[in-house]
C-alpha cells in the first residue's frame, strides 16, 4: 500500500492523460467521418474506461472496481458486436437498393 501512495501522483497523471484519450475519441465518434471510424471509436473509448477503472481500482485499492472492470468489458464488447451487425444490414440493404435501381442483379445474393 505504502509503494502505491508514493507512486500517487504518477497515477492520477496516467489517469489525465487517459481521460484526455477518451474525450479525443468522443470527438473521432462524433465527427466521423464513416462509420468504421466510429465504430473503432467506440471500441477504443470501452478500452480507455476499463483502463481507467482497472488504475482506480489499484489506486482506490478496491477489489470490486475490478468486478466493474470485467462487467463493463463485456457489455462493452457486445455493443461494439451488436452496432457493426447493425451497420453490416444497412450497408448490405443500401448495396441491394442500389443494384436494384441499377437494374444489375448480383448473382451471389
């Protein structure tokens, strides 16, 4: 414990520079501009927030951040699932209505 309060300040600036990560990947989210770069976003910023949780939890010296930490990694990564199966029927839906405005049939559909 004593080698964790000496290592403190290093810590809570680990912790800064995270929280700047995040808020720049928020920014990459928003703007875009397509939505695999979003989609990487998004997935960077659960990363970021497990980190951060895991580095409160050592820091805090609290067992059940660590508890935290997992349950938000698995939702985390289930979004990240659940939005590119999303993003993969629209994209797959727009390719249909293009071919077939074009009058061309794709023959592997």
């Amino acid at each position: 414990m004593e080698l964790i309060q000496q290592y403190s300040p290093l810590l809570y600036g680990i912790l800064s520079v995270l929280a700047l990560l995040l808020v720049l990947c928020l920014i990459r989210a928003v703007i875009g501009p397509r939505i695999a770069d979003r989609l990487v976003a998004v997935n960077m910023m659960g990363t970021l927030v497990m980190v951060i949780i895991a580095l409160l939890a050592v820091v805090k010296d609290q067992g059940y951040l660590l508890d935290i930490c997992l349950i938000y990694a698995m939702i985390s990564f289930l979004a990240v699932v659940v939005l590119t199966r999303i993003y993969t029927g629209v994209y797959r839906e727009a390719k249909e209505n293009e071919n077939r405005k074009g009058g061309t049939h794709d023959a592997n559909s």
